[in-house]
C-alpha cells in the first residue's frame, strides 16, 4: 500500500511537470490501454522521466454508450472514466513483450508497487520501437533476471529451468510456481482473453470430509478436463477423427475445418466472468455484455460441485479454473446483495454453493489450496503442465493427448492483418 502510495504521488508529480513542460515527447505513438475487456484507444508518450497515456476523446456513439449502459436496470459502481495516465519510468520494474488477441504487438508495464498496466499497438515494429526506447530509459531493466529483452515463447524457454529448479527444491509453492509459468506464458490479469489459468485438482465434491491422503479425491491431471470422463472421451476423439478424414491442407479454402476435440477452450473470457460474477469490476462487465442485464439464473455461476458437474458431461464445457480458487473467498459470496435472479427451479442465487466438506468459504479455499500444495499433486502437476504450457500443446502430442482446440485460438492459425474489417472482428470474437 505504502508503494503504491508513493507510485501515485510520483505520478502526479511528474504528470505536472509534463503537462506544464513546452519540450517535446521524446515518442508518440497510437496505442490501446487493455482493461479486462476493455481497450481504450489513445496516445502514449515516452518522456525521459515518464511514460505518459493520453486517452482519445469518446465520440459520440461511445459517450452515449456509456450513458445507456449508467442507466441500465442494474445498478453497478466500477464504471471507470478515461482519464490520462503517468508512469515514473524510475518506478518502472520491468517491461514484458506480450501477445493480444494472438498477434504479438503488446507490451505489459510492471511496476515496484507490483502493479501492471497492459498496452497494444496496431504493429508490431511500433511495439518494436517502444520497446526499445524503454530500454534505452531505463537501465535497471537491464539488470540480470529482467524479462525486458524475451519475447513469448523465448522468455518461457529462458527462464523455465530456472523455475523449475526453485520448484523442486521447494523453494517456491506450487501455487507460486503455475502463477510464474502463467506470467511466463503471456498471460495476464489485465487481459480476460487470457486471464491465468488453474487446474481442477480435486475430483471430490460430494463428500461431507476430504482426506487429502486419499488418491482417489483427486483429478488425473495426466489429461485434459475433457477427457477425464471415458464416455464423453470417446465423444471428443470421434469428433475429432471425423474432422481429420475430411480436412485436407492441399484444397486451400476448400480444405475444410482443422481437426479438433473441443469447440470451447479451457480458458476463456466468458469463464472469468462466470466464476467472478459477484466481484467488481468483473460484475460490470458480465452485465456490460449482457445489454445491461445478468444472464438467465441458471446460467450464472451458482454451486461449485455442479459447475465440476457439468465439466464432466457438458459437450461444450471443459473449462479449467482460475487463482481465485485458491486464493480469494470473496468471489464465493454475493456481499453486495447483486439480484441474480432466481433459477427455474425456483432457487434464488446468492452465494455460490460448496461441497459438503467446507463450511465456509474461507475453509473452501483452505482446504482447496492445501490440495494444490499435496504431496500427490505436486508428484503429478507437471503433467498438467505439459498440456498447457507445455509438449502437449500442439501437434502430434496434443492429438493423442485429446488436447486439440479449435483452430482459431492458437497463434498464427490466421493472419489478422490480411483480413478486412468485419472478417477481423468476427475472428477476434472467437
């Protein structure tokens, strides 16, 4: 709190001190600042002491969008106004080249208060060249562990021995370990389209005790969510042979559909915001999306037993879940009396549910992240791992995994820049 006090009084500073200085940005650039859903369109200015974000002016469908959805039927209190912003480059703690909406012309600011701020660029040799003037301001972040100078998959490759080795030797948890490996990968709570990820680690939400010595309480993390159930298994790999027969690389356009198991994805945007409905400023956009309403009651997030449920028999549902989990009892709990709705089986929504052997949210989570940090997990994450991070992402691994998505959400399955404006909206949307 006491740095993130003095980020925001040095900002204020500075944000003075540019305003009133007549001598030029040192770069100016287009760009979008990503929040959540979001990406506000504006200006960054790159100054000796500062990086500075000038947002652009709303036009007029954008202001009377906000104004409808300010007089929505639901009430909500996170609607933030664009404002400019001022980051002091001397509290700038490192600069990480990411990826947005699977095209690598992000950057994400990482500052010593542990703050972040994410920035997309319509090319990548502006990201390039913002890049490189960040460097060349700021020589802390060219010290010896900074991720400044990596870039995707290289930053991943470069700095996974080394948490590899913090994880074995029980210098790290295995909760601190997936949260390195997720910010390694490129993802980031900034972004909903690739908010981090958790795995399943329990397959027990039915009984009144959990034995935590127990195998059998927990999930195979050797597979896929999707193919935890033989049945629905064979399903996915039925669908996918089907795929494969008729899909030819050669026929160009009439190549048909690249095989896969699962139209849906295991992290998505949608499944950020089914999980933290109850907190903002996620509420607000869960409403946002909905035209200014909740969802229908029983599509919202409700029971964590029946949500494990419908992961294993729903076709279209094989999501993972988030660090939320195992770290936040809030998200369980409607503190701010949200109406919900009432299901068709005539249950109002309010707190979510909880197996049987937690009491309270608080011992959910307790409970939940003492089993991510069991000795069996930790004898099997890596498993997980590789089908997420890892081998069995792609190719030939990840088809006998069951671990092929559709094709649109891995990176160079198409090339946004060659597409027109209306074909580029409707792939982003996937």
């Amino acid at each position: 709190a006491a740095a993130a006090a003095e980020e925001e009084e040095e900002a204020r500073r500075l944000q003075a001190e540019v305003v009133g200085s007549a001598s030029p940005p040192l770069l100016s650039v287009p760009c979008r600042l990503v929040r959540l859903l979001s990406a506000q369109p504006g200006v960054l200015q790159l100054h000796r002491d500062a990086v500075r974000f000038l947002p652009d002016p709303p036009c007029e469908a954008e202001a009377a969008s906000v104004a409808e959805d300010r007089s929505s039927c639901v009430e909500t209190s996170s609607v933030e106004a664009a404002r400019p912003r001022c980051w002091p480059l001397s509290l700038l703690d490192d600069v990480v080249q990411r990826r947005y909406l699977l095209r690598r012309v992000a950057l994400e600011l990482f500052l010593a208060s542990g703050r972040s701020h994410f920035l997309t660029f319509e090319a990548k040799e502006t990201r390039r060249r913002v890049h490189a003037r960040l460097l060349s301001l700021c020589p802390q972040l060219q010290r010896r562990g900074a991720t400044a100078r990596w870039e995707g998959r290289d930053l991943l490759e470069a700095r996974h021995a080394e948490l590899v080795d913090d994880w074995r030797s029980w210098r790290i948890s295995n909760f601190d370990y997936l949260m390195q490996l997720n910010t390694l990968a490129g993802r980031s709570y900034n972004d909903l389209t690739q908010y981090p990820v958790m795995p399943w680690v329990l397959q027990d939400y039915t009984s009144h005790t959990l034995d935590l010595a127990d195998p059998a309480v927990y999930r195979d993390l050797s597979k896929p969510v999707g193919a935890l159930e033989p049945e629905r298994a064979d399903k996915f790999a039925e669908r996918y042979r089907g795929l494969a027969q008729e899909h030819d690389p050669r026929a160009g356009e009439a190549a048909g559909l690249p095989p896969f198991h699962y139209g849906s994805h295991y992290s998505s945007a949608g499944a950020v915001l089914y999980y933290l409905l109850r907190l903002e400023p996620f509420t607000s956009e869960a409403i946002r999306l909905q035209g200014g309403r909740f969802d229908v009651a029983d599509r919202l997030f409700d029971s964590i037993p029946e949500t494990w449920r419908s992961c294993m028999s729903n076709m279209s549902d094989v999501k993972e879940l988030i660090p939320e989990f195992y770290t936040l009892p809030d998200f369980l709990r409607n503190d701010a009396q949200l109406p919900l709705g009432t299901m068709q089986a005539g249950n109002a929504l309010g707190d979510a549910h909880l197996p049987p052997w937690a009491a309270s949210a608080e011992g959910f989570i307790e409970q939940h992240r003492a089993a991510l940090e069991s000795e069996h997990v930790s004898e099997h994450l890596h498993l997980w791992i590789d089908l997420i991070f890892g081998c069995k992402q792609r190719g030939r691994a990840a088809a006998e995994a069951l671990n092929v998505f559709y094709y649109l959400t891995y990176e160079g399955a198409v090339s946004l820049d060659t597409l027109g404006p209306q074909q580029r909206e409707a792939v982003e949307a996937q």
